[in-house]
C-alpha cells in the first residue's frame, strides 16, 4: 500500500514542478521573494530534505528517500538564492526550482513503479 502512495506523491511533485516551471516562463509570475514566509519556507524545506536524506536507511525506496531529500535541499537553497540576488536572475531561478521539482518527480515515479512491479 505504501508503494502506490509514494507514486502518488511524486505525480504531484512533478506536477507542482510544472505548474512553478508555467507560472516562470509562460505567465512571468513569482511570488514575493521578501516576504518572510518565503524565508521560513525555505529553511523548512531544507530542514525536511535534511531528514529525509538521512532517513533512507536500508528501506525498498533508498534512492527515492535520497534523491527526494537532495532535491529538497537544493530547492530550499535555490528559494534562499532567490531572496538575495539581483531582480535579472529571479525568473531563472524561479524555473530552475519548478524544473528541479519535475525531474525529481520522473525520477522518482520511474524508482518507485520500480519498485511497484518488482514486489509482485
């Protein structure tokens, strides 16, 4: 039962990557970068992505739990980049971290259907 959820989950990153990826490049929307919900959720991400990480001990989705907390960590990082750098670079970063966010759910569904057809 958990294997399907799993793939559930990275269908909807993968999806949340793709709507930050559209609102990027199509729209040219982004939200405020200096709020401090923007800082707070990108030191909880990381914060996540840490554990996660560290979580995948010896478990059927190892590579799951370690590409996920590795992509939460470096999505937190390009969140915290955001806040500082110049207005020119906002929008490419914004699609590297929607971008970022959809291969981690490719990756991840293609690992965990893996798993999925392998346990029958």
């Amino acid at each position: 039962m958990q294997l399907p959820l799993r793939f559930f989950i990275e269908v909807i990153l993968a999806l949340l990557g793709g709507f930050i990826l559209w609102l990027a490049l199509v729209s040219h929307k982004f939200p405020d970068r200096h709020a401090p919900s923007w800082l707070m959720l990108s030191i909880a991400l990381m914060i996540w992505g840490a554990i996660t990480f560290f979580r995948a001990r010896g478990s059927r989705i190892y590579w799951v739990d370690r590409i996920g907390g590795v992509t939460l960590l470096l999505v937190g990082g390009l969140m915290l980049m955001i806040i500082r750098v110049p207005f020119d670079y906002v929008l490419p970063l914004f699609a590297a971290t929607g971008g970022l966010l959809v291969l981690r759910g490719i990756a991840g569904g293609a690992l965990v259907s893996r798993g999925m057809f392998r346990e029958k």
